[in-house]
C-alpha cells in the first residue's frame, strides 16, 4: 500500500469524524429535550443510555482522529524528504486504524437507528 492511499483514507476519515461529532452535538440535543418534556422512568433511563453511547462514540472518535493526525505529521515528514520511511508497521498502523474507523462507522449507524426508533415513539 502505498502512502498516497493512506493519506486519502485519512482525509475521508477526517471528513467523517466532523460529521460523526455534528451528529452527535445535535442527537445530545435531542436527547435533552426529551428528557426535559418526560419524567417517565423508563424514557429517562433510555435517555441516558443513548447519552453513555453517544459519549463512547465520541471518545473513540477524539482517539481515532489523534491517531490518524499523527499519522498524516508522519506523512509531512516524508513529504518533506524528512527521516520517514513508509514500512509494515506503518501500513500496520494504517490497517488498524481502518478497522477502528469502521467498527466507529457501524456503531455510530447503529446507535443513529436507535435514537430514530426511541424518537418515533417518544414523540
């Protein structure tokens, strides 16, 4: 793999985290307004685990993105004719963080279907 595949990756995946991040700023949003128009016990404690999820899925995504942005520093270095030397482990490094950003991607998608079901039923 080259390093010119990489670092399109990394910037389809950067491209991705921002969006995951506005997604989630306005499902938290949501959130609170359900949970601040009902008391129901059952409806604030799924609430809060759409909360716990959303955090996770932020959480993981801050790490991922510090990965991916060391990665493309990495990728200046070379650019630059810096000591930088595009091996196994950095396509490793690159394979990990794929499989990362996807497992991300399908709990993201996940979790956004089942804030949509709790919605249609709450509003």
């Amino acid at each position: 793999m080259k390093f010119e595949v990489c670092h399109h990756e990394n910037n389809k995946w950067i491209e991705s985290l921002a969006f995951f991040a506005d997604e989630v700023k306005y499902f938290q949003t949501l959130l609170e307004e359900v949970k601040s128009k009902n008391t129901e016990e059952e409806l604030v404690k799924e609430v809060g685990n759409l909360h716990e999820r959303f955090r996770h899925i932020n959480e993981v995504s801050e790490n991922l993105l510090i990965g991916i942005k060391t990665q493309e520093k990495s990728f200046v270095d070379y650019a630059q004719n810096r000591r930088f030397l595009f091996d196994e482990q950095m396509e490793l490094i690159h394979e990990r963080q794929r499989s990362a950003f996807e497992m991300l991607e399908k709990d993201f998608n996940f979790t956004k279907h089942h804030l949509y079901q709790f919605l249609s039923k709450v509003l």
